[in-house]
C-alpha cells in the first residue's frame, strides 16, 4: 500500500479525482436536462449534469472520463430520450454509480492507480466507499456531519452467545451506551489539544492554512447486518478558527502512521478538478455547446477535453523558470 504523501503521489501513480459540474439550459428537450443541483451551480436549476473522472499531480491535472448524469425522469421517458438520442440501453445509475464505472474502465486501460478523491456527495455513500477499497484503491473523502461512526477505540459487539438452539448468531450488535455516534458530535468531544493548524500550499495571494483534527474511527453505517468490523480509518476534521462549528469532514484509508500533514495535503488536491472546470468552461468553450443531443454534446466536451490537454501538456514542458526542458 504507498504511502499516503506528496511524494508518493507523484512517484507512484496520481490522484484520481471524481466531481460533476452543471450546465444550465431552458426548456426540457437538450439531452438530460432536469431541474437539479448542480454541484458548480450550488443550487437546484434547470441543467445538464456530467460526471468527471480527473487524474491529477501537483503539477497539474486533466479529465480522462466524461458522462451526462441521465435523471430518471429521462429513462421513463423513452420517446423523449430517443429523440434526444440517449442510447436505448441505457438504464439508470446514480451518479456514484457512473464514477465507480469510470474508475474500473481506468483501472482496465492501465491507467496508473491514484488515491481517489471526491466531495461528499459520492464520499458520504458507504458502498461507494467500500466499493473503491474493493478496487484495490486507497481513498480520502467529504463526508456529512451526520456519517456515523465508532469513536476511537470503540467497535460494535460481537454476536450473540450461541444459545445451543438453531443457526449460531453471525450479526454484529449495538447496545444502549455501547453505539456510534455522528462525526459532529464526535469533533465536539475532542480535546483542545488535538486541533493543529496546518498550511498545505500557496495561495495566489497567501498561504493556505486552517485547524484540523484527525483520530482513528471505523465507520458504522449498518454494520449490525455485517458479521466482521469494519477497518479503522482516517477521519479528518476541518474547524477553523473563529468558526462556530467544524467547516468539513473526511474519511481516508490512509495508512496509521500518516502524519495530519498528509492527510490535509492529500484531501485539499481536490482543488485541481476546480481549477480543471473553471479552465475548461472559461477558456476552452466546454458550456458553450448549444445542440441537444448525446451525441453531440460528448463530442462537443472531447473536443474540449483535448485542447485543454494540449495546453497541459505544453505547460508541463516548461521548466519552473519558464524554459523548455527535454521529454524522453
């Protein structure tokens, strides 16, 4: 398992980032489009989804995967979809759902494997989450407040003593004064000495910093239908001071000897896939496509896509004091 830290990263492979952007549009016959949240959006509107898979280094970063979230109003409406040309066969998947599909079909190309890094939308779904560790992929990501899990050094009961009559019980248990608790109420118990600042890069007018926490828990999301403990993890908390309340919550499969600085370092990459949006629609057109289609507007986002990779690539060549340096 690498080591969760900068070096690691860039030697080892990359960040894989999941994300969804949105894309407003009128009335109700552009491919997929619904009234939705859109998460670049920050509300509920009227827009197309697509959901994004990014690797990403220090350096820089690029989408690899690229799909319209279909809404399920869309899939029951089948005239409306193929005229639209949604493909027939088609069904319908969360947007967790598309990402774990566009991280298997990154993991069959060959693509070097990266920590995987996703807000709490995807992050805060337990079989997400699991289903990455399945894949064989480390992960650090947003969760809600209300996520529960078992405070350090707690873990559910074992199974009921077998009373010698019918199946022995394989269930995990929960008893009044022995369950889990929401993450919120697990950061208020916290002592004072376990916030450190911590500054994980460079601003472009200051240096990023903020007060985090980070203690060892197993997350407890039904697990009184498991027969086995969950593994420990990593959960981060983000609380800033002069802030009422803590600002985010994390959950990594970090190794146990990583430092906090690495745990923050890694969870803020997340800026990258941003960065990667905020490019793409400003300066290489990506929300400018103004056909209907599926088509066409997948065309229209590769197109986008690989100019903005060009210029990556060409940003890439430049050496920190802005000269060519020689690729093999």
């Amino acid at each position: 398992m690498p080591a969760l830290d900068a070096h690691a990263a860039e030697e080892n492979g990359y960040y894989w980032i999941i994300d969804d952007t949105g894309f407003p549009k009128k009335g109700r016959h552009s491919v997929e489009v619904a009234r939705q949240y859109g998460g670049q959006l920050g509300k509920q509107d009227n827009c197309q989804v697509a959901v994004s898979l990014s690797i990403a280094t220090q350096r820089g970063s690029l989408p690899i995967a690229w799909q319209l979230y279909v809404p399920k109003e869309w899939i029951d409406d089948r005239e409306r979809a193929r005229y639209a040309g949604t493909p027939d066969d088609l069904t319908f998947e969360t947007k967790p759902q598309i990402a774990l599909a566009q991280l298997r079909e990154a993991i069959a190309s060959g693509i070097a494997p990266g920590i995987v890094l996703a807000d709490a939308g995807y992050g805060d779904k337990t079989a997400f989450r699991e289903s990455i560790t399945e894949l064989g992929l480390l992960y650090a990501v947003g969760i809600r407040p209300g996520t529960s899990v078992w405070a350090p050094g707690m873990e559910p009961l074992p199974p009921k003593p077998w009373s010698g009559r019918g199946k022995p019980p394989t269930l995990l248990r929960r008893a009044p004064g022995h369950e889990p608790i929401a993450v919120k109420e697990l950061d208020m118990q916290l002592p004072v000495n376990a916030w450190q600042s911590v500054t994980w890069r460079e601003g472009s007018n200051a240096a990023l910093s903020s007060r985090f926490a980070a203690v060892r828990v197993r997350p407890a999301h039904r697990d009184y239908w498991r027969s086995a403990v969950r593994d420990e993890e990593w959960l981060l908390i983000e609380w800033p001071d002069g802030k009422t309340e803590p600002l985010k919550y994390f959950l990594a499969t970090a190794p146990e000897e990583a430092t906090l600085e690495q745990l923050v370092f890694v969870t803020k990459m997340r800026w990258r896939i941003e960065r990667d949006y905020q490019d793409l629609k400003q300066e290489f057109g990506l929300g400018h496509h103004e056909g209907r289609g599926w088509r066409g507007f997948h065309h229209h986002a590769t197109l986008s896509i690989a100019s903005y990779a060009f210029l990556m690539a060409q940003r890439l060549r430049m050496r920190p004091d802005g000269r060519d340096k020689k690729l093999p």
